[in-house]
C-alpha cells in the first residue's frame, strides 16, 4: 500500500473515533511528501529519521513526530501491511517546555493600548478595536485562541454575561460566564461592528475583517506579535522565545488564584470550578497552569504561615 493511502485510511480511522485529529493529520500528510510515491514497505530507517529530526536543533517537536509515526506504524502493523515499525531506537534528549509567561496587570494594559496601532494606515476601521476585544475576551475569561476565534455572534448572550464554547478541544460544550465589565465591553465592540456596517457579516463569527471573513489563527498570531512589539513586551532575559499569545490563558488563571488567596478564599475548593470554567476535563491540567511566579509564591507562603500559626482554620 502506498503511504498516501495507508495516510488517508489512517487518519479516517482516527477521525471515525470522533478525534478532530488534525495536527497530526498535518505531520502525516508532511511525512507522505517526504518520502513521496513510496510503498510503505519501501520507507526505511533513515528516511524515517530525517524527516522526525527535520532541519535545526532538536525540540518537542521531534518526539511528536515520533509518536504521529509510531501509531500509524501499530496500525499498519496490526493490518498486515508491514512486520516492523523502522522507527529511531535511540530517542534524543528533548529539552524541557518552557514556563508560560506570566503578563503582568501592566504589561496587559500595554497590549490593550497597542492595539491602536493597527489602526494607523489601515482601511480596516474595525482591527484595532477587534484584536483588542480578543485580548479582553482571552484574559478576561481564560478562553483557548480556538475557543474565541470559533465563538459566533449566536454565542453570545451578553445581557446574560454568557458565552457558549461550542466544540472545545475534548468535543464538549460549556457555559463560560464573564464578569460585568467583560460583558459591557462586549456589547460597546458589538455596537461598533454594526455601525461598520457588519452587522449582517457572511461569516456567523465574532471576529471578523472588514469584508465579513472570520480572522484565521495564523492572522490572529501575526498582528499579536506586531502589537507585542509596539507594547515593548519582548524576550526574558535568557529566554528561548517571546511572550504568546496563548500565555494569557495561563495568565487568566495565575491572575485568578492570586485574587483568590488576597481575598481569603478557599484556593484548593475553588480549583476544581477553575478546571471546569476552563475546559479542562482533569485538576491536575490546570495545577500545570498555575506557575508558581513570585507574587503566587508570596501569597501561598502568607496562607501556610497563617495556617501554621492557626489563624486558618
């Protein structure tokens, strides 16, 4: 069988599971183009290894290659197609992920003024208010960037202060409420589309271009970095790469926390509602959310030492 058709049935077997499967759809369709008109039996070793290694220095990236390869390998094992998988036995030391960045109340007020620059020279009157709505809507109610971007204006029930997450990363949907002032910016930018003329859009979706296009990922990315760079925000010291967009997500939950421990609340009852308002389908998901910057370090220790003089009870 060649690989583009052991590809295909492949991934329509894993799609057939109800997985959406498609980052790993996009490594397996990259692999067929590497190894061309080839018989699966045909692929060897080392073809195998140049494309899992792929051209720099080594990263995460290398051990999900491997995983993508090695289960479409199992598949065609289990089916007769080949005896062995002639993946790499000697797996590379990958480098640890790193940290989210944690943004600070200022540097989000940053973000959020940057985003008029986007307006200048622009025929699109309505970016700069857009991709600052995306920026509230992210930080402001720790939503996913796909989460937000497939939200449409059926969605939303701003009177309510509700949003429906429709079709989330484990196929389920929930009710994400959103406070008062999330809630009014939301109806200020909706009244605003709609002076624009976009009220009526082709596209269903709450962000959109200035003719009625849903904003893809890939643009949502390009003008973050762009703002990113106006606000200042740029690389740690020693860092491996700049703040991302998806770090306000973690940001939303570090910042949510904090408050929690300021106010006196019950941080580790809360948590499971924090999991669940996220999406998230187990604690410990979460918990991996919640860097331990030094602010969150300082307030636990403030809790433990309240604790250990009995004052909590």
């Amino acid at each position: 069988m060649k690989v583009a058709d052991l590809v295909n049935t492949y991934v329509a077997y894993k799609r057939s599971l109800g997985m959406r499967y498609r980052s790993q759809a996009a490594f397996l369709n990259a692999f067929t183009r590497s190894v061309g008109d080839a018989d699966i039996r045909e692929v060897t070793p080392s073809m195998i290894l140049a494309f899992i290694a792929g051209k720099g220095t080594i990263t995460t990236t290398w051990q999900v290659r491997f995983n993508v390869l090695n289960g479409l390998y199992q598949f065609a094992i289990c089916r007769g197609l080949v005896a062995i998988a002639p993946l790499p036995t000697v797996r590379p030391a990958i480098p640890s992920t790193r940290p989210p960045y944690i943004y600070s109340t200022d540097e989000i007020k940053l973000l959020l003024s940057a985003t008029d620059s986007l307006a200048r020279g622009s025929k699109n009157r309505l970016r700069a208010a857009t991709l600052r709505m995306l920026l509230l809507l992210l930080y402001g109610s720790g939503l996913r960037i796909s989460e937000a971007l497939s939200l449409t204006l059926q969605d939303l029930k701003p009177t309510e202060d509700l949003l429906t997450v429709r079709g989330t990363k484990f196929f389920k949907t929930r009710w994400v409420p959103i406070g008062p002032r999330l809630a009014e910016e939301l109806r200020a930018y909706l009244s605003r589309r709609c002076e624009l003329g976009l009220c009526d859009s082709p596209s269903p979706a709450l962000f959109v271009s200035r003719t009625g296009r849903a904003w893809s990922y890939r643009y949502v990315l390009n003008l973050f970095v762009r703002v990113r760079r106006v606000a200042g925000i740029g690389r740690e010291r020693q860092g491996r790469s700049a703040p991302r967009l998806h770090d306000l997500r973690h940001t939303a939950a570090v910042h949510r926390v904090l408050h929690w421990y300021r106010t006196g609340a019950d941080v580790q009852r809360l948590l499971l509602p924090l999991a669940t308002y996220l999406g998230h389908v187990e604690i410990a998901s979460t918990q991996r959310y919640l860097t331990m910057t030094p602010e969150l370090l300082h307030e636990a220790g403030k809790r433990f030492e309240q604790y250990a003089q009995g004052d909590v009870l």
